[in-house]
C-alpha cells in the first residue's frame, strides 16, 4: 500500500525523523531497538514537543521509498539539506548514532551511512567523534 506523498514541506523534525528511519533501514533490518529507540527520542527530546506522531509513518514511507530509487540517498540528503537548519545538523547526526548504537550492533551499512551523514551535513570531525563516543558510552550494557 502506498502512502499519499508529502502535502506540503517537511518540519525541521520530519528531516530529524527521517534520518532516524535512514539510519535503521540502512542495513535492510529494522531491529526492534532501533524503532524504540526512535519512538523514545520523538516522545521525550524537547525537539519533537510539537510534532505530529501521525507524521512519523508518512516519514518512514517516504524513507523507503527513496531507498527503493537508484538517487534516492541524494535525494533525501537533499530533502534534509533543504529543510532541516544548519544548527540542527549536529542533533541530526547525535540521534543518528543513537539509533545504530541502540542494539549494540554497528553492521557495515550503518557505518557507512553515518560516515555520509557526516559528509552531507559537514560534521567537523572532532565534533562527530565526541557525538559518536557519547551515543557509545549511552548504549554500553553491562
């Protein structure tokens, strides 16, 4: 079933959403952790106090959808690049990590997905390792 496109521009938090979904499809399994820890992030951060939860499932259609096209990472690059402000781009990358550290596995697509979140969103380096060490140290186990 496919669900009607986008109405109008999405929100800063669509675009916070979306590479939230980016990241946990990235692998092609969408563990169980990732989606909870989605679901925690959009009910709990201050960011999303707004923000229409009926908006997260037209947010993850749109994900898979662009994952099914040949350009579609460039394309929803270009879609977060358009509507998500730059001073939101670190958050962007800090709830990316959390979500690949949520099942204590970092398979190679994920890797390489926030190795290109980095790039697209221009995360200095030093900045996206201590956003990298502090989603780690959030998600060690005993």
């Amino acid at each position: 079933m496919k669900t009607e496109p986008i109405a109008h521009p999405l929100s800063p938090q669509d675009c916070l959403v979306a590479l939230m979904i980016a990241m946990s499809a990235s692998d092609e399994q969408m563990r169980t952790a990732e989606l909870m820890k989605i679901q925690n992030q959009v009910n709990h951060l201050p960011i999303f106090a707004s923000y229409d939860i009926d908006r997260m499932q037209q947010m993850a259609q749109t994900v898979f959808d662009l994952f099914s096209e040949e350009d579609g990472l460039d394309a929803l690059f270009g879609l977060i690049r358009d509507n998500l402000p730059e001073h939101l781009y670190e958050t962007g990358y800090a709830l990316a990590c959390d979500v690949a550290a949520a099942d204590g596995l970092i398979p190679e697509p994920e890797l390489r997905l926030l190795e290109e979140i980095r790039y697209e969103l221009d995360i200095d380096r030093l900045h996206a390792a201590a956003i990298e060490r502090g989603a780690r140290a959030r998600h060690l186990s005993a």
